[in-house]
C-alpha cells in the first residue's frame, strides 16, 4: 500500500511487523475486559444507564442498562442489560471463566443490588484481551510515524497519553495522525485545528 495507518493494538501490530522499531511501541501492554449482555422482558429499576460497582465481593466492575441511554435497543418493554468487569491484563483468573460460569456471576450481581433474578431470554458474552492501553511510570507515547517503514503511521489511543483513554482522545490521535500524514505529502496543513 501507499500509506498504511495501523490503529490496531500495538502488540498485534507487533505480531505482524516485528522488525518495528519504532520508539516505545513495542512496551505497550493492555487491559482486558469481559463484557456480558443481557436482555431480559423485566423492568430494571430505578431507570439508570451506568452503575460502578465498588465492592471487591462483586464480580462486575459497572452495570450498564442500555436502553436507558438509548430506548431503541432492544424491543420495546425489555431492558438491556450490560455487565463489565475491567482486568488489569488477560492473564486474570477471571478473564478464562467459561460462559456459564461468568453468567451466573452476574445474574448473581444483579440479584444482589436489584432484589430480583433478572431471568434473560438472550445473552451476548465477550472478552476483549487487549482492551485500554496501559498508562503507567514512564510510559511513553510512540511518534505517529513509524520510524523503520517510511509509509506507516500510527493512531490510537495507545498515542494520547497523559489523557484519559476515550473515543474523544481516540478521535483526536487520528487527526494528529492525519496532520502529519498531510505534511509527508506537502499538501495544505490545518486539518485538526478546522476538525
């Protein structure tokens, strides 16, 4: 290709172009999430779309009611419900539960803050292994081009810090990107300051 811009983890860019040698992108390391959603004919009240779960005896980190942030998911009268549990990497105990089991612990979740058996009629279970960037003492952005293939750039939010890891920072990674990529070419600058 001409131009190639990798968005990917860096880690599965790595799998693919392990000669990479540009700066810091082969340090990046990731979390992990599960995620398992439920919809269910119940009513779940009081109507709330996020709910940080704080207790270390739970097995989900937040309880997302989906159709609260937006009704048109699910048929009318269900609810969708979203459980998350955020790992600070894939090698987690808990990232390799099987399907029922991690079922159970969360119907077993919503049980306990809602006072009732949300008794879904179809579920959704994902794991995501290379879920966030992990931003610790000394991390360091990799630059958005690749300093070993002249016609590879990088975006994504493994590029963004000190900011919180978001669609936003996500977004912005992008146009940074973007801007270069234009510069490279000789082409007009401006595209993330009119962005």
């Amino acid at each position: 290709a001409d131009i190639v811009v990798s968005t990917i983890p860096a880690e599965v860019y790595m799998g693919l172009a392990p000669e990479e040698t540009t700066p810091h992108i082969a340090d990046i390391r990731y979390t992990a999430l599960v995620s398992v959603i439920c919809a269910s004919r119940k009513k779940v009240s009081p109507d709330f779309y996020w709910m940080n779960m704080a207790s270390l005896d739970r097995a989900a980190c937040g309880i997302f009611v989906l159709n609260s942030l937006n009704p048109s998911i699910g048929a009318p009268g269900d609810s969708c419900v979203n459980f998350v549990t955020h790992l600070n990497n894939r090698s987690r105990p808990f990232f390799a539960r099987s399907d029922d089991e991690l079922l159970r612990l969360y119907l077993d979740d919503f049980r306990a803050v809602f006072g009732f058996d949300l008794d879904p009629f179809w579920t959704h279970i994902a794991r995501v292994p290379m879920y966030s960037p992990v931003f610790g003492r000394g991390y360091r952005n990799p630059p958005p081009r690749s300093s070993r293939f002249e016609n590879v750039y990088f975006a994504g939010n493994y590029r963004t810090f000190p900011s919180i890891v978001s669609t936003g920072t996500a977004l912005l990674s992008g146009l940074e990107t973007a801007e270069v990529m234009i510069q490279d070419q000789g082409l007009p600058e401006g595209l993330a300051r009119a962005a």
